[in-house]
C-alpha cells in the first residue's frame, strides 16, 4: 500500500472514530427529560405559570392598604372663564390665577363589606396673578377619615376571595399537567424517530439480504437450476430494497428534525435512540385512580370555580337593582391667608352623605338581567354534571386501556421473536432449496410487520403511560405524587 492511501485510511478512520463519538445515545426517560427541561414548550409552560402566578399577588394586594400622593402642582390658569356673580348671574371675565393641591391618602379596602376607608391630610393653594394686593388663600385638612360604604352592592373582593385563590391553584396543577401533556408529545416524536430508525435498519438488512440472494440465484440459473423468472424476481426485489433505503433514510432525516425541534437540541448535535423494552410492573385501580384524579387535577377544581362564578354573575344582576352608598368624612380642617393658618388651630370637619339611585321604569331590563343570570346559573350546573361524568368517564377509559394495551405489548413482543426465528428457518431452507423465493419473501414480510407492530405496541403502551399520569397527576410506577400542594 503507497503512503498515500495509508495516510488516507488513517484520516478516514479518525473521522469515523471522531463522528462515532459525538453522537449521543438517548433512552425515552433522557428525551422526555430534554423535553421538560429546555423545549420550547416547556418555556411557554414556565412562562405562563409565572404570568399567573403574578395576577395571583395582584389580586393579594388589593387587600393591603395603599399609600398614595396626589394633586396638581402647580396648576396655572390665563383665560377668559366662567365665574359666578354674588347675586347669582354668570359672567366670563378674564382670569389669571394659580390654584394648586396636594392629597396625601393611605386607603384601605374593606373587603367584609366592600367599602373602603382612608386617612387624608391635603392642603389648597389659590392665589390670583396681576394685582399688587396679595390674593393668596390655602385651605387644607391636617387629618381626616373617610368612609366610602356601598350598601346592598355587588361586593367584588368578597367573590374575588371565593375565585381567585382556586383560580391559581387551578393553574399550578395545569402546569403541571401541560408538563405532562410534554412528556406524552414528546414520547410520541421518540417513537416516530425510532419507527423511522428501525424502519431503515429493516431497509438495510433487507436490501443486503435480498442482495445475497439475488447472487445465489444467478448461479443457480448459470447452471439451470432455477428459471430465468425467479431471477427477475429476486432482481425486482433488490430494487425495491434500495428504494427502500432511500425513503427510510428521508423519513428518518424527517422525523430527526421533527424531534430534534421538539425538544430544543442544537442542529449539530447527532444521536441515536434506544428501544425501551423494559416494561415498569405496577397494578392500578379504578377507585385509586379516580381519587387522585379528584383530589389534584385541574379540572376538578375548574368544575368549583365555575359554579361560584355562576353565582357570582347572579349577585353581580342582584346587587345592580339599585344602588346606594354612604359617604362619611370626619376630621380638621381650616383656611387662611397663610400655610401655617391650616394647621395652627384647625376645626372640625364633618361631612356625610346618602347617595342613591333607584330604577323607577326599566321596561324589564332589570329583570330580565337577573332571570338570564339565574338561568346561566342553571346551564352552568347541568354543564358541570355533565363534565362531571365524562371526567369519570375518560379515567375509567384509560385504566381499562392501559391494562389491554399492556397484555398487547406483551403478545407483540413474543410475535416479533417467533417471527424472527422463523425467517431464519425459512433462510436456511431456501438456501438448501427445500423452499422457493416467495415462500421465503413471505417470511420476511411478516418478520418486518411483527417489528414494526412490536415498535407500535411500545408506542401505545408509553403514551397511554404518560397520558394517565396527566390525567391523575400521579406515578403508578413511581407511587409518587406529580403535583406537591403548598
């Protein structure tokens, strides 16, 4: 061998070493993992979770009390305006004049009663631009209390109290779930790769097999033995092998970036998949299945929540019958010619007020409110019941499938070892001529249809697997919790 061809052989070898180590081997557990972890998906899932989580303490904070600075500094007038004459009559007289406030208020919800109460202090300032002679005037309020007390209203934070909390542990356990919901796509992209990962091992094997025989058969027609038919056949077969090839090589490239997108690998990252043929044993009840189902899943809690918002929309018609609030301010106040006026000896300030508003002719408007809301209130309860049973429904579907699809797998398997020992049998007959080429061409078949059905039985039995864990949010295998409460 010349120094060329020596130092190609070597260069080749290395790139095959050098390829051969950068391509990773995954099990099922190591794409599932992949795909919670860093996919697309999953990031949506973490990011909706947060964004929810967020509104969650919006709604807390609408309980505490809020301090706020408010007013108008400074606030400049230099127009004609509209000013009221002593006796009454209205004239528009050219103004220049500043008016500026300052409020400081620290409020605080009263959710009992869905009213509010504050503490202010706020200072005026008024002062009239032009003249010579001083028109400056402050008033203010050192301190006061206010109440502001709808009565017979619709109370918002009361129903927001009964709403918002099973609102957010609602969507922690869809977190949850849509993780799952990632575990059972990502399980089926896996075996969607290696379908077509086995489907070109078959190719393969098939076109050398066929490859082999094809050269068996033109000795024997070279010596008569066999007819010039079967050999057109056999020579049929060899391309329709390598047509094979070339399909499964594209499905496969295919279903790669299919996966490889899924689950968030980088385009030079190269890989191999591995058959998960080991089955977890674990047994699993109805009854159990239904208690985890009801105790953490989603939409259980969904089915609550939307009972109390059917009742809320119900008090949201009652309580818009007619309003009245009650308006109390308690305090010191004063005014003068200085700041310091408003604060030196202040005076009582006391200010209450009944405010109402009575429908008296409504044309049925108001009624036919509070009917639509009771009737939704109705709709919504036979909705629920119903929701109710195919939620029962859809558990006990899944555990009796589960069970079938296990005792399928098993058969698959056992099919796809009695089906390759018989091709082998049926290999070595034709090759001591006690069979012909389509009998042997019939074993093959059924050889590659008993894998690829083993390969769907693992198929369907894993994504059954992941899609009861969504559905209870518990690890049979495991015996472990999915969701953690707080």
């Amino acid at each position: 061998m010349s120094k060329k061809n020596t130092f190609l052989l070597v260069v080749a070898l290395h790139c095959c070493i050098v390829s051969h180590a950068q391509t990773k081997t995954y099990t099922l557990d190591d794409i599932i993992a992949l795909a919670r972890a860093q996919s697309p998906f999953s990031k949506q899932a973490e990011t909706t979770k947060e964004n929810r989580y967020w509104n969650y303490r919006v709604y807390k904070s609408n309980f505490n009390p809020q301090l706020q600075l408010s007013g108008s500094v400074p606030g400049y007038a230099n127009a004609f305006d509209r000013v009221t004459q002593p006796d009454g009559t209205i004239r528009f007289q050219s103004v220049n004049q500043i008016n500026s406030d300052v409020n400081l208020g620290l409020q605080q919800p009263i959710p009992w009663t869905g009213g509010d109460i504050s503490i202010n202090s706020n200072l005026f300032y008024f002062d009239v631009l032009g003249d010579n002679v001083s028109n400056q005037l402050w008033r203010g309020s050192p301190f006061n209390i206010s109440l502001t007390q709808p009565l017979f209203a619709f109370n918002e934070l009361k129903w927001d109290r009964k709403t918002e909390p099973l609102r957010y542990e609602e969507s922690r356990r869809e977190y949850v779930e849509e993780l799952e919901a990632i575990s059972r796509v990502a399980a089926d992209r896996f075996f969607n790769y290696l379908d077509a990962q086995i489907n070109l091992q078959i190719a393969q094997f098939n076109l050398a097999n066929n490859d082999t025989i094809y050269r068996i058969e033109q000795g024997r027609y070279n010596i008569g033995t066999t007819s010039k038919d079967k050999l057109l056949q056999v020579e049929l077969q060899v391309l329709r092998s390598e047509q094979g090839v070339v399909q499964a090589r594209l499905d496969l490239e295919t279903t790669r970036l299919s996966l490889r997108a899924y689950i968030g690998l980088k385009e030079t990252d190269e890989f191999d998949l591995v058959l998960p043929e080991e089955i977890p044993q674990f047994e699993i009840d109805y009854g159990e299945a239904l208690d985890h189902a009801r105790s953490y899943r989603a939409d259980f809690l969904a089915f609550q929540r939307r009972k109390v918002e059917a009742e809320r929309e119900v008090a949201v018609a009652r309580g818009n019958l007619f309003s009245t609030t009650l308006r109390a301010t308690f305090g010191l106040n004063d005014s003068g010619p200085n700041a310091r006026d408003v604060y030196d000896r202040p005076l009582e300030e006391q200010r209450i007020d009944l405010g109402f508003t009575i429908p008296i002719l409504t044309w049925g408007r108001n009624e036919a409110r509070m009917k639509r809301a009771l009737a939704n209130q109705r709709l919504q309860d036979y909705v629920i019941e119903q929701d109710e049973v195919n939620f029962e429904q859809e558990i006990l579907t899944q555990v009796r499938q589960f069970e079938v699809l296990r005792a399928q797998l098993e058969i698959s398997r056992k099919s796809d070892e009695v089906a390759q020992e018989r091709y082998t049998v049926a290999q070595n007959r034709y090759l001591i001529g006690k069979i012909d080429i389509t009998n042997l061409n019939i074993a093959l078949e059924e050889k590659d249809q008993a894998k690829r059905s083993y390969i769907n039985a693992l198929r369907e039995f894993w994504t059954a697997y992941y899609n009861l864990r969504g559905l209870t949010l518990f690890d049979f295998a495991g015996k472990r919790l999915l969701y953690k409460e707080e």
